[in-house]
C-alpha cells in the first residue's frame, strides 16, 4: 500500500485530475492484472496501446490511471478535476466531466513513468541494494550469474535476474524475459530487500532499456561486454542497436561505476559523456583488468589474471573475458583480490553455456546457447583450438523465428566454415515455416560447403542424425537453445531440452 500522492514525486507529471491523497493498493500497466485500488498505467506497446483499455481498468477498479492522453469517456461520460486536483494545462481537459472518482495523471511517457512510479510503490528497493546490470549482445547471462555465486560464494546475501531464471537470494523464480517488465522488476528487488540482500545482478537487454523497463533503478554498475549482430528485427540498423546499450551507461551516476570491454571498439563508445567511474576490462591489450590463457582442455583453462595464475573450470577466449569481467567488477563493489581467486577457482559453467556431454564411447557433445553470428563463431573457434588427432566437428545449428532475418545466413555460413559436418534444423520456429527458416541459412552457404550440409528439420532427428554421422574422437556441438526447456511451434511451447536429446542419442540417462 503507498500514498498515489508519494508514487508521483519524482515523476514528469503534465496534468492530474482527481485527488492524489489515496491509498494504492498496487501498480500494473495489464488491465487484465487490476484490482480495488490499483494504479493502472496506460502504455503503448508494440502490439497494443493500453490507453485503449482504461475503460476496462476503471471498470475493474482501478484508483487511478497513469496515461499520456485522456480519454474521452471513462468508461461513460467525461473528466472534470476533482477535489485536490492540479493541471498545468487546460487544454488536455477541454470538454471533460467527471471523473467517477478515479484520479487521471497525464505525463509525456507513460512507459518511463511505470518504471518510476513501480520503484516508488516498492519504495525504490534498487537503492537499497548494490544492483549491478549487465549489457552486450554476449555474455550477459554467463556474467549475471557468475557474479551471483561469486558472491554467494564469498558469504554474502545476493539476487539474480537473467535471461535463465531469477534468484531471491537462494529461492528460484522463473524468468519469462531477460529484463523483467518494471513491476516485475521491482517486485523481485522488493523481495530481494526483505530477505536481507545486499548485491543484485541482472540483464541488461537492449529492449529493456529502450522501452523503459529500466527507468527508476539505482544501479551501482554496468559492464559492457560486446556489441555483434542481433535483434536489427527491432531496432532497424545497428546504429539504433549501440544507441540503446549506451542509454544504459548514459543514466549511470557519478557514484556508480562502468566496467567496459575494451577489445571491443564499440567499449569506448558505451562511455562517452558516462557520469560513472570508468574501468576497462582486456584480453590482448592495456586495461584495468587483464588476462591471458596459459592453458586449456576440455576439462578448464588457466588463466594469469592481473598476474595471478588461477584454474577454472572454463573453456574458449570468451569466457576467459566473461571469467575477467566478473573478476573486475567483483574487485569494483569491494572484494579483495584473495577474497575473489579462490572462488573465481571455483565457479562452474552457466546452464546450456558449453555444456559438455560425454557419451560412453568417446564422442564428446556439447550444447550452447550460441543463436548469434559472433556466439556461433566464439564457440566453435574455441572447440576446434581444443580438437586433438582426427576427431570431426559435427555441428547442429538453427534460426529462431520472427526475429533478425538477416543474420540467419550469417550464422550458417560462420557454422560450415568450421565444421566438418553441418545440419541445419530448426530452432524455435514460432510462428514461421521452419522450412522457410532453413531455406534462409542455406542462403548464406557457398558452393564449397554445400557437400557438408544436410537438412533436417526435426530437431530432436537432427541431433540423432549427428550422433549416428559420429564416431570415437568426434565433438557434436548442438548450438542455439541452449539452457532452454521448449521449443515454440506455430505459437505452442513444447517441451524440447537439447541435452535430454542428447543423452538419449547416446543413450545415456
């Protein structure tokens, strides 16, 4: 419960009709989702814009309603400013009668204000905690969490939000998106609170900070890990892209820091006019935090990080970065560096990120994530560096549907130059014609690499098929799903886990 009054202190309100001096019983930008009391808030969506469903909110109880324009009945006759009421213009409300007893708040963005106003009914939870977000096109999941155990691990209370699942200190909640909506958001920072966390981590997805999921959060740091091809199904070119991972940094306090990877040229980019303290993470050049690789085999690499020699239990230069960024930022909130060795030591792989799989006679399957052109790249640069005798690499790779058409071919031109076999199959099609999908990949192949392909469209078949083309000594890397549990057909979630797959291919339980 919060006083509406108290909700809209820091927000850019243009006009309020109706009292602000109420109680509000909770905040949702769903009309499906409002109670007696709540606070609804009108946000135009992609699909949908929600000013058309206030009448449906007031109708289901709705105390008040955050909007950007007023509609012209509510839910039959008009507004007019009620006891307690103020506006900064009169002519939003030219025409309008009364307002049923429900508050109407008129602000210029509706979708930053649900952001503010969710902070403050939880009341800004974010500030409470030392909440470190991270961005990039790789890589977020893998340093989200690692950075969760690292400081679980270093006995301190912590959450987690990414792309795999949320954690409220050691309770599991299911994540729907990379970056929750705001009241989502806030709700698990909120829970967070109340269980006597310090540290959160979380995503940072590219769609979350340009629509505003973002707005109100108090964070302690960002880290910027990279910036390849990926989701130009939204954002258009790759201009518009970068300019969404910087507004990120762009909203960062002086007190705050950002810890950016400087291998990357777009790194530099992601600081520009950055308020926050500026740290840079490197592999191949001078930074703030460095590291190299001594070593590595399927079982781990080691590492000389800022000249300390360290083992894990990672494999392939990127996670070497990945394992670096986490080490940066663990020192930047406060860990020494004797503290963060031994349990940076002792970190294990994120699930579906190189999984390995061995099967019992010798042939080596691994899943991974891997659904971008630089992700598919990283993960089979780093297998072949590890091939040993004649093993073959047999790679098994799809395109998710209605998403970034153009880095389809990409993808599987990247695949056949490092495979010695490819089948291409689907992924989670959605609602696209898998075949289409496919057609889309093979687009990208050249004529030399169309004797290593072959397609298949049933997943589960083309990981068989992989298994059975395989032999002692042989890697099968099945690419693109990774962690996840479903595989989405014309709009239907079926249950579908790469690794259960693959077990059964090896017949293994």
């Amino acid at each position: 419960m919060k006083e509406l009054k108290d909700i809209l202190k820091e927000l850019r309100v243009t006009c309020i009709y109706g009292d602000e001096v109420k109680v509000i019983s909770g905040v949702t930008a769903d009309s499906r989702e409002v109670k007696a009391g709540s606070l609804f808030i009108a946000v135009r969506g992609t699909k949908s814009d929600g000013h058309a469903f206030i009448g449906k909110a007031v109708e289901a109880g709705a105390a008040a309603v955050i909007c950007e324009q007023l509609p012209l009945a509510v839910p039959a006759g008009g507004i007019e400013p009620g006891p307690g009421s103020s506006c900064l213009t009169d002519k939003a409300v030219a025409g309008k009668s009364d307002t049923h007893g429900v508050t109407f708040i008129v602000v210029e963005d509706s979708a930053a204000a649900t952001g503010m106003a969710a902070s403050a009914f939880y009341d800004h939870p974010s500030r409470k905690l030392r909440l470190t977000g991270v961005t990039g096109t790789n890589g977020k999941t893998t340093i989200a969490t690692l950075l969760y155990n690292m400081f679980n691990g270093l006995g301190y209370k912590c959450g987690l939000l990414s792309t795999v699942c949320n954690y409220v200190f050691r309770t599991r909640r299911d994540a729907t998106h990379t970056t929750p909506d705001p009241v989502r958001l806030n709700a698990l920072l909120a829970e967070m609170v109340d269980q006597g966390c310090e540290y959160a981590f979380m995503e940072v997805s590219s769609h979350a900070v340009e629509q505003n999921r973002i707005a109100g959060l108090h964070f302690a740091g960002g880290i910027f890990t990279n910036l390849t091809h990926d989701h130009l199904d939204y954002h258009k070119t790759f201009d518009n892209y970068l300019a969404a991972k910087k507004k990120f940094f762009d909203g960062l306090t002086p007190e705050a820091f950002s810890l950016v990877n400087s291998d990357d040229r777009n790194g530099s980019v992601m600081v520009q006019n950055c308020s926050a303290r500026k740290h840079t993470f490197s592999m191949r050049g001078m930074a703030d935090f460095r590291c190299n690789i001594i070593e590595q085999g399927f079982e781990g690499m080691l590492l000389k990080v800022n000249g300390t020699e360290v083992w894990t239990h990672f494999i392939g230069d990127y996670n070497a970065s990945n394992l670096l960024a986490v080490y940066g930022a663990a020192i930047l909130l406060g860990a020494s560096k004797d503290e963060v060795l031994p349990v940076l030591s002792n970190l294990r792989p994120v699930d579906g990120r190189m999984e390995v799989i061995r099967s019992d006679n010798g042939i080596t399957g691994i899943v991974d994530y891997a659904h971008t052109p630089d992700a598919v790249e990283n993960v089979i640069e780093a297998i072949n560096r590890l091939r040993q005798g004649a093993g073959k690499l047999i790679v098994v790779v799809g395109a998710g549907g209605d998403r970034d058409r153009t880095k389809r071919p990409v993808m599987a031109r990247i695949a056949s130059a490092g495979a010695d076999r490819l089948i291409l199959t689907s992924d989670n099609p959605r609602s696209e014609d898998p075949d289409s999908i496919i057609d889309d990949m093979q687009a990208g192949l050249t004529p030399d690499a169309m004797p290593k392909m072959i397609r298949i469209t049933g997943r589960a078949d083309a990981i068989r098929a992989a298994v059975m083309f395989a032999t002692p000594g042989d890697i099968v890397l099945v690419a693109g799903k990774g962690h996840e549990t479903y595989q989405e057909v014309k709009g239907v979630r079926h249950h579908f886990d790469d690794r259960e797959e693959l077990r059964k291919a090896f017949k293994i339980s």
